[in-house]
C-alpha cells in the first residue's frame, strides 16, 4: 500500500552481505588513496575512528595530523620555491575522502550483481511503499524491483557523481591544540583553539599549510537536504501511516527523522534493530522527539 514509507541504512545493505562496512571495506579503501596513515591521525579521542566515522569527522586532532607536515618544512637555504612550499602540496596529497568514497561505493554496486534477495526482508518491504535509503547502492531497485520513483537517496546514489558523506554541518568541533609556548621542548603547554593558533603564526608557508588542512577538514561534511526530501515527498503526495526504519543505527541523521515525525505526527513507526547499540539509539530518538507510536523490533 501507497501509505508507507521505509527509512533505510547502512544495515540494510550489510544484510546482503554487500562489502559496505567502514571496517574493512571503506578503511583498507581510504588507507590505499593516503601516502602518511592520515585517518590513522585524524581523531585521537576515540580507539578507532571508523566506529562512528561520519560523526568523528568533525573533530580533527591536529596534535596528531600536524604529522604529514614533518619533513617538508620550509628550507629558505634553497633556491627553489618547491623546497619551501611542499609543505603545503602535503594537504592537496592526503585527506582525499571522495576518491575513497567513490570507490567505495562503486565496489559495492559491482556486488550487487551476485547478491539474492533476503527472504525475511522480502516480507517487510512493499513494491508500492516510499523509500528514503542513505545508502548509495541500487539494492532497492535491483533485487527488490522497487521502482525509482519510489525511492528517494538522499546522501547520493552510484552512477550520478552526488556522493555524499560526512560530519553534520554544524557539528565541527576540532581538539584543543597543544603547543610548547616557549619552543624548549619542555612546556609549559598551552592548549588553544586550532584557529587561534594558525592565526598566530608568522611563516607564511607554514601558515597556509595550516590553515588549508583545517580548511579540507571543514570539507568532510554532508548538508542537510530536508527540502529534497520534502520535494519527495509533496511529488509523490505520500499519505503516509506507516514508517518503517530498517537498518539506520539512528545515531546520525536526527533532522530527517525529526521533519518525518512532524510531518506524519499520527503514523505508527516500526524500528528493525540489530544489537544493543542500536536498539539504545532508537530508544533514546523516540524519547528525543517524541514518537507516540512506536515499536522496536529484533532482528
């Protein structure tokens, strides 16, 4: 029936075995496209960052990124400009999230050709329903036969060169940046904003380096497309008395589900939830914003 809409995550394809983990598929892919472990260093406040990638993002370590620039300083001895200014050709060579991504994603579109489909989540899907997928693969279209205009892949799709991935917009928090005030290697430390502490700098090669790298950090986020899924919605004049969340860890992505809540205040909400992490984060976003009707259910 044409009053149902499915919200669909990451988890939906890892359901058909499809290579779209962040550990290994998308880390051993990213760590190919870095000549100095850059993700290894980005975020230090977390074991691994691939945990919660996405939102770790927004919090860039520069203590531990400062790290690509060693060995490039400016060397003012030297005649050529290329012996003072590679130390800022180190941003343009790492970080290149997108190159990963793209790969990424057209890796696991080319699995699809060997996937079946899942018999348990043949039952929970409907051919006429509405579907907004944050995942980039065409799984919906070609295992389930979903037609396209039913669906809705509101962070980009294969194929159409609109990938998205990234930190909420807002969310851009980097670590305090620790730095020997005197220059004896001895402290004492102070601890600052990273941007106060680029802005102070008086190389200008070292400067620029800086200030590009937190510049390419800034990069790696996603925009928040409500007006596109609204569009979605008002074009397909979705009634909408169903809603359907299957495999979203519902740990990111809040503004989506807050306008859907909103907008089918009335609709019954039914959570598929695969260990206790995730079933904690449904928990806590029913409490959050207020789902009246609301079922969480194991899988």
């Amino acid at each position: 029936m044409k009053n149902k809409l499915f919200v669909i995550g990451n988890g939906f394809d890892l359901a058909h075995n499809l290579p779209t983990r962040f550990d290994p598929d998308f880390k051993n892919i990213a760590i190919k496209h870095e000549p100095d472990n850059f993700w290894d260093l980005y975020q230090s406040c977390e074991n691994d960052i691939w945990s919660d990638f996405e939102n770790l993002l927004g919090c860039p370590d520069f203590n531990a990124l400062e790290e690509i620039f060693y060995g490039y300083e400016p060397d003012y001895f030297s005649d050529r400009e290329s012996d003072r200014d590679s130390i800022i050709c180190q941003v343009e060579l790492n970080g290149n999230l997108q190159d990963a991504l793209y790969e990424f994603a057209d890796n696991a579109e080319d699995s699809l050709s060997n996937i079946q489909v899942n018999n348990f989540i043949e039952q929970i899907l409907d051919s006429d329903g509405y579907y907004i997928t944050f995942n980039y693969t065409h799984t919906l279209e070609d295992i389930y036969d979903i037609p396209w205009e039913q669906i809705l892949h509101i962070h980009g799709e294969v194929g159409e060169n609109n990938l998205e991935l990234g930190y909420p917009k807002e969310n851009f928090r980097p670590e305090k940046y620790s730095y020997d005030a005197r220059g004896k290697g001895r402290g004492p430390y102070i601890e600052i904003e990273i941007e106060d502490y680029i802005s102070g700098i008086e190389d200008y090669y070292v400067r620029t380096a800086y200030a590009e790298l937190i510049d390419k950090c800034k990069s790696f986020y996603k925009e928040i497309r409500i007006d596109s899924l609204k569009d979605f919605l008002d074009r397909n004049q979705c009634k909408i008395e169903e809603i359907i969340v299957y495999g979203h860890s519902c740990a990111i992505d809040f503004d989506y589900f807050s306008y859907i809540n909103t907008r089918y205040s009335n609709a019954y909400w039914k959570f598929y939830v695969k260990g206790a992490e995730q079933e904690s984060n449904v928990g806590h976003l029913i409490k959050e914003y207020d789902i009246r009707n609301a079922v969480i259910i194991k899988v």
